[in-house]
C-alpha cells in the first residue's frame, strides 16, 4: 500500500456525499454498526452522490441503500444549509475510493422515520452495517469514528433541537 504524504493529500479533492439523520418519533437517531471496520464503528448513513444526481436525491437513494428504508416511510424535517468537510486519515486515503479523495464533503439531512422497526433492513444488496439500534445523540458522538467526530457535532448541533 502506498503511503501518501501531507502535500499529496492536500492536492486530493473531496469525494461529495450526502448524509441522513434519520431518528424516530422518540428522538433517538439510527446508528449503524460498519460491517468492514475492525472497530467498534457506528455511523449514520451516507454515501455519494452520483455525478449529476440531486444532494437530497442521492440521501434518499444511499437511505434505502443502506437501510431499506424506502421514501414514503419518512418525512424530511431539515437541511443543512452548509456543506460539511472531513478529511480522512492519511493511511486510509489509498485505501478508501482508489485513493482518488483526501475526505468527504456532505451534505446532511434530517429525516423522521415514519414505519416502525421491522421495516427497517440493513440486509440490503448494498450492505454497509452488520448491525443498527436506536441511540441518543450523545451515544452517537460517542460511538463515531474520531476522524468523523467533528462533523458528526456539527449535525448534532444544528439538527438536534428537532429531534
């Protein structure tokens, strides 16, 4: 594996993204457990968005993607007016996306989940988590990967008084 410098990877341009808080009408927001991490690593969806393709389109897509989670059984309640940046760490940039991005750039959005639990599966074509559960925002923060941790404040800061 190529190990990249600090110069290489500022050069790199950010992979676009788009993230979903999905919580349920209790406030809890959903936490996937990375079915490819060593760690203890949960997350909340997101994925990229397809050249072309709509930030809010592609959460709805990377939602269903990852959670099966279709459309009509949430409704949206926020968007982050602001993109969010995070850069990956360097041992983890060839890895991830053929070394082709130093991070992501997202967008986020605030869904409420409108089903109840059995409809969510995260069984799915494109499986990403091997577990999930309802957390608090503050089990969230807590259960991130710390490369993550900043950006996923963020969210928490603007989307939370609406949980």
């Amino acid at each position: 594996m190529a190990v990249l410098n600090l110069a290489q990877t500022a050069n790199l341009p950010y992979r676009p993204c788009a993230g979903i808080m999905l919580a349920n009408c209790n406030g809890l927001v959903f936490a996937g457990k990375r079915i490819d991490s060593e760690f203890d690593a949960w997350q909340m969806p997101q994925g990229g968005i397809d050249r072309d393709e709509d930030p809010l389109c592609a959460a709805q897509r990377e939602l269903e993607e990852e959670t099966g989670v279709v459309p009509n059984l949430v409704s949206l309640e926020a968007t982050m007016k602001d993109w969010l940046d995070y850069d990956l760490p360097t041992e983890l940039i060839p890895v991830l996306w053929g070394g082709r991005f130093r991070g992501q750039r997202q967008k986020w959005f605030l869904f409420r989940f409108l089903g109840d639990d059995t409809q969510i599966d995260i069984h799915t074509e494109h499986r990403e988590f091997s577990d999930w559960r309802w957390v608090t925002t503050a089990q969230l923060l807590g259960s991130v990967v710390p490369f993550k941790r900043k950006t996923y404040r963020a969210v928490v800061d603007e989307f939370g008084g609406q949980l």
